[in-house]
C-alpha cells in the first residue's frame, strides 16, 4: 500500500512530466536466466534511469524436489532512499548466483519464481514483482560410483567401455554467444571444442516476446558426415556463426529471451541430448529501415482489400463481386428481416394475386430498397454523415413499429384500409389505364426498411464508403454498393415470386397464412423495439406473443375423434408454444435478456462457474480516448476499442457469441477493452466516428502499446470467434 501512496504523492510533483517516457518493469528489469548442475545463474539487464532493490530480491523453486540455496548476491551501490531508507541498488548489469540441490539426479526442468522491485529516477517505484520462468537443468555429470541417481554419460557411453570422466558437459563442449549483429539480425557463434560437433539440422529458434518475430535463419553449409545416429548428415567443427533474420514490433529499443535448441555429440561416440538454453538479446533501437525480406507480412483488413478492388479492378468485376457479397449478407440479422415484410405485403394484396404481380411488387420493393442503400451511403461518404444513423432514433423505430402493429391487425382481420370513396374512384381510373395501383406504396416501403431496418455496417460497405470518402469517386463506389444491393435483395425476389405462386387461394386456409403473417408483423415490431428498449422488456414482449400464438394456434381446444391431422399438428405446436412462452414469462421475471436462452438468470442454468465475458471501460470522446491510450503505453498494454450501439443488431450478435467465447476472453486478458457507445448519435459520437473514418458499428479497432492503430487488423461487421481469435492474436502482437 505504502508503494501505491507514493506513486499517488509523485504523480502530482513536476517530475511527472517525465512519465510518458516510463517503460513497462518487464523492459526496465530484464533478466536471463542460464543454469549448470548445481547453480543457478540469473543476469540482470537495468536500463538506464532505473535501479534494483537489493533486499526486495527473492528466490524459490516451485518443483517438488529440487531445493534452492543462498542466493549469492553481489554488493549494490548505497543510496539513501525517501521511500526505504538507506538501501542498495544496482543499475546496468547484474549477475545473481544460486546453489540448486536436487533430490534426483535425473530431474532436468525446474520451474523458478523470482521476485523483485525497482524504481525510475523520475521518482516512480514498481510495485513488487512475481516472475515466473521455466530452467532446463543439466545432468551432473560425475565419475565418481557412489553418487546417486542416473549418470548421463553412463548411460550415453559407448560400447567399448569409454568413461564418462573423458567426456566435457554439454556447456562446455558447446559454449556460444548469441547478440544483434545489425538492426534486424541476430549472430549466434559456437566455439565447438576439439572431437566434438554439432547437427546442422537440429537447430531451433523461439521467443516468447512480442517484440520481435524470427524469419529463417541463415545456416552455412556444413561438413557432409556418415552418422552412426542419423546416417548421412551435415556437422559443424570449430567455429559456426548462424545468422537469424529477424522482424520487429516497433524501431523502439528492448530486451527479449531467446531460447535456443541445439544437439550435438563427440567423435568417441556419445551423444547428447537435445538442449535448450535461454539467454537475454539486447535490443537497440532501430536506426535503419527493415529490409523488404525481413519485414512481417501484415494481412489486410477485408474493408482495405476490397477498397482497393473498386478502385484498380474492372467495373464488371467490381459489379460481379460486390453483388455476390450481397447474397451473402442477404442471409444476416440485418436483411432477413425483410422477408416477412415483403412476404406480408404480398399477402395483404389479397387470394387472387399472380406470380406476376408478386414479382412485380418484389421488384419494386428491392429497387426502392438498393436506390436508397445507394444514395444513402453515397451521402454518409461524402458528407460525413451516417443517415441511416439518424432515423434510429427512438420516436422513428416507435413510429415504424406501430405501422407494423396497424398491418399485423390488418392481418388479422381486425380492421380494412380504405380510403374515401372520391379517391377509390380515381384510382380505379388510374389503376385501368396502368398497372400497379400499390406500387408506390411498395416502394415507400423498401425505402424505409433500407433506413430503418437494415442499418448494419459491414466490410463490404465500408469498403464502398472508403473510397467514396477518400476519392469521391462516385461511379465506383456507388456502383458496388448498388450492385451489393441488388444481391442483398436478390433472394427477396425468390421469396416474394414463391409467395404469390404458393398461396392458396379463398377460404379457412388463406385465413390461416394471412394469420400467420400477421404474427411474423408483430415480431418486425419487437425486434426493431429491442433496440431501445430494456432487454426484460423485450423478452416480456416476445413472452406475450408467442403465448398468444399457442393460444390462437388452439393449445387449449379439446380434440375430438373426429379431429383431423392439421387440428392434431395445430394443437401440438400450440402447446409448445405455450411452454415456450411460460419459460420467456419466467425467464424475464430472473433477469434473462436473451430468448433464446431464457433461463440463464434462474438458479436452472446455474453451473458453478462463471460465463466468460469481456469487461468493457465506456468512453466517449475522442479526449477519453487518448487518456486510455496514454495509461495502456505506461503499462506496456495492447488496447482494443469497439464501437457499439443498441440499435446495431451485428453488435449485439457479436456481444453474444464472440465477446462471450472463452477463448477470446483469455487472448484479450493483457487487453486494455474499451468500447464507444454511439447509441445517442449525437455531436460527441460523430466526432469520435469520423476522427477515425468510421461510417458506423459494429467496427473494432486495435491499438498497440505505442498508442498507434494497428489498421491492418481493423474489423468491420461481425466476426465469429475463431477468425476474431487469429485477429486478436495478431493485433495483439508486440
């Protein structure tokens, strides 16, 4: 506690202007660790500003059998600390020895906890800090009979009877040096000892650090040898210097572990197991370029790489592509949605439509509905506005609910639209010297469904804003997205043909699907009054409906001998939706917000372990955000920032599902989560949207410890869990 009061009290001295340039205390205090039988080394890199605590050092191993001793710990610079007195610290470099006891010989892995605690110059103290790091323990070698355990040489030694005393330990045999021989390579150099080599093709090269990324390593020819252990093969003697390519996070200097894998033998005949030592690789900041070679192969953002198809392919390509991305999002929360609508106005046109007629008016409705898409991302692009955003607001989706409320009871027979007589009358005469008498009213009805229902953002979209954005160009952006509107409504029109081939005609039947259209109309308005309404609510309301259906459907009508198959099938699907509609009732009333899994706020879904999820920090402007970006770079932290709002439905699909994965809960651990809610569009959402492009959510961005956009890796629309894991793995990446 005494740590964190002081970090306070500092924080308002006038040193704190210096804290932006404050490193993580895993680049501050850097440290390798390398071992032989019976000791442990531990080398300590100190930046420059920083020191250690001498008496806030501690040791332990946490592998049952294998003991630590004293830790032999040089003599630190004095210096009278405002924080523990008079201390010893160490800057630069230190070496740390500790004596291991082992209980078996054969135990070769240990695992090491290291505590420590340092301070900046600037007047900032770490808090305490618990490493934890995994030490390959050679075997001991000795020729002496009586010690215990299993003597490695014993066991490698040859058939004609060679002692192991002949033979050198494996770091002995094989000593290297491993540092930066340029900005973007690394030089690892053996000095072999006499009668000893090692396998070309046994190399290995890993880091667990997010600052550099190795490429192939650069292995010089070796001496061609028969092997009594691998046949034909290539050796090194002597001297061997490897050279490993390697690409970086930043320019930005560091530390990082390398951990490298070697095997070699001696010519008398043994030879060793594989090894792996660890050793600390100085890491200057980059004063050159990387080379094209070198450099990490980022993958393009969908949005990017389809941009810069509209702007470089062919104008048909573009159209081709663009229309079949439509079909696919036809298929999403966002667009299917207007299928019952269409489908139910086609039934209100009453028995005797044709299919022509259907097609027609499916025409119509999908024209209306790709002219708007068009003109209204032709003008969020241009203008910077998102119009689609405007109408959610709450006295729109209320007022375009209730229209749907009034057609579902139109449905039901409950009322006719009629219009004065004088009117009818001057309609027919219209109407008998052309077709489509509703087509206008059709038409009214694509326009609004494109504005009100469907104001998803996907990739494909964003790439058609992007370059209307940027080049205002509005041939080849308006013609992708007009062409993706017309895919998007392509099934529509299967449907609404299908619709006016299928109905039956007058009579009970046509009744019934009119009915059933009319229930389809009251789901439209309840999950368009979702997105503004309490998710209890909205569970209330799906409860009532579908319990009233169950009822309709006949749940409670007594069967007779003489009923027949459809009144049994009526009667069967009517009792589940009863049951379905009680486990709403109960699941709204525990706090369930989600229908299709009423129960999980009753004591019935309770598993003993808790659902994973991601906690979010709320911002809203642009300054809040820059403050968050300025906390994760001091604490060396990835930050990821989602844009969500209540009426985007891909947010709350991707709420649901992705964010709710277990898997991304635990690659998004170390991730500073933020998330921007532009529900209320209002002065402050717009300016945070367009500070980065953005045309509307769901839309994700990814910032690393440098406070930088990582915008290869930015996702538009929604993502299911195992593409957004490889996303937020290499986003993530430092």
């Amino acid at each position: 506690m005494r740590i964190f009061i002081c970090i306070l009290l500092l924080g308002l001295t006038p040193a704190a202007v210096a804290f932006d340039d404050l490193v993580p205390p895993e680049q501050a205090f850097s440290y390798a660790v390398t071992a032989s039988a019976d000791e442990i080394n531990i080398d300590w890199r100190v930046l420059p500003g920083y020191y250690l605590y001498k008496h806030r050092f501690g040791f332990a191993s946490l592998t049952d059998g294998i003991s630590l001793g004293e830790a032999d710990i040089p003599p630190g610079k004095k210096k009278t600390d405002e924080f523990f007195g008079e201390s010893e610290i160490y800057r630069d470099a230190l070496r740390i020895s500790i004596p291991v006891t082992r209980r078996d010989d054969t135990a070769t892995q240990m695992t090491l906890q290291i505590k420590s605690q340092g301070c900046a110059d600037v007047g900032l103290c770490y808090p305490p800090q618990t490493w934890k790091t995994e030490v390959s323990l050679p075997l001991r070698v000795s020729s002496s009979d009586t010690t215990s355990g299993v003597d490695l040489m014993a066991l490698l030694q040859n058939s004609a009877g060679t002692t192991d005393s002949q033979f050198l330990p494996p770091d002995a045999a094989f000593p290297f040096v491993a540092e930066m021989s340029g900005d973007y390579t690394m030089s690892v150099v053996f000095d072999i000892a006499e009668g000893y080599y090692l396998y070309r093709d046994k190399f290995t090269f890993e880091t667990d650090s997010r600052l550099v990324q190795f490429g192939s390593p650069q292995l010089p020819p070796g001496v061609a040898k028969t092997d009594e252990f691998f046949g034909q093969t290539e050796v090194y003697y002597n001297q061997v210097t490897l050279q490993v390519p390697l690409s970086r996070a930043s320019p930005a200097g560091g530390d990082f572990e390398l951990r490298l894998g070697f095997q070699g033998c001696a010519e008398d005949g043994i030879c060793y197991p594989p090894m792996t030592r660890d050793t600390a690789i100085i890491l200057q900041a980059a004063s050159t370029e990387a080379p094209p070679d070198f450099q990490v192969d980022e993958p393009v953002a969908e949005q990017d790489r389809l941009a810069e198809l509209i702007r470089n392919g062919s104008l048909g390509l573009v159209a081709i592509s663009f229309f079949g991305l439509g079909l696919l999002l036809a298929f999403t929360p966002c667009v299917f949605p207007m299928v019952p609508i269409l489908s139910g106005i086609i039934v209100g046109q009453g028995p005797d439509i044709t299919t022509r007629r259907a097609f027609t008016l499916s025409a119509v409705y999908v024209l209306a509905m790709a002219i708007t898409y068009t003109a209204a991302g032709v003008a969020a692009a241009l203008l910077g506005q998102n119009l689609q955003a405007i109408f959610q607001q709450p006295a729109v989706i209320i007022v375009f609910s209730l229209i749907f409320v009034a057609l579902a009871f139109a449905m039901f027979g409950a009322y006719e639209f009629q219009m004065p007589a004088f009117m009818q009358n001057k309609l027919n005469e219209i109407s008998n010297r052309q077709s489509g008498g509703s087509l206008w009213g059709v038409a009214i009805m694509g326009v609004l469904s494109a504005l009100i229902v469907g104001p998803c953002v996907a990739a494909p979209l964003a790439a058609a804003l992007i370059v209307l954005g940027q080049s205002g160009d509005p041939l080849r952006g308006g013609l992708a997205l007009f062409t993706m509107s017309l895919g998007m409504g392509a099934p529509l029109l299967v449907f609404g043909a299908s619709a006016g081939h299928l109905l039956p005609r007058a009579g009970a039947w046509m009744s019934a699907v009119r009915g059933v259209f009319g229930v389809l109309m009251l789901g439209i308005a309840i999950w368009m009054l979702s997105r503004i309404l309490p998710d209890q609510i909205t569970m209330l309301l799906w409860a009532a409906l579908v319990l009233m259906s169950g009822v309709f459907m006949g749940a409670f009508q007594s069967l007779s001998s003489s009923s027949g198959t459809r009144q049994k099938l009526a009667k069967g699907g009517g009792l589940l939706a009863v049951v379905y509609g009680v486990l709403l009732f109960v699941g709204a009333a525990t706090g369930g917000t989600d229908p299709l899994r009423p129960l999980d706020g009753t004591r019935f879904s309770a598993t003993g372990v808790a659902t994973a999820k991601l906690d979010f920090r709320i911002i809203k402007s642009v300054a809040d955000l820059q403050q968050e970006l300025q906390r994760a770079s001091v604490a060396g932290q990835s930050t990821m920032l989602d844009f969500y709002a209540d009426w985007c439905v891909e947010c709350k699909k991707m709420e649901k599902t992705t964010f709710h994965n277990p898997s991304i809960v635990d690659a998004l651990s170390n991730t500073i989560l933020l998330q921007a809610d532009v529900t209320d569009n209002d002065e402050l959402d717009k300016a945070l949207l367009n500070f980065f492009g953005i045309y509307g959510p769901p839309t994700i961005i990814f910032f690393g410890p440098d406070g930088l956009e990582r915008k290869n890796y930015r996702v538009v629309g929604y993502m299911n869990a195992e593409d957004f894991g490889k996303t937020v793995a290499g986003a993530t990446r430092q």
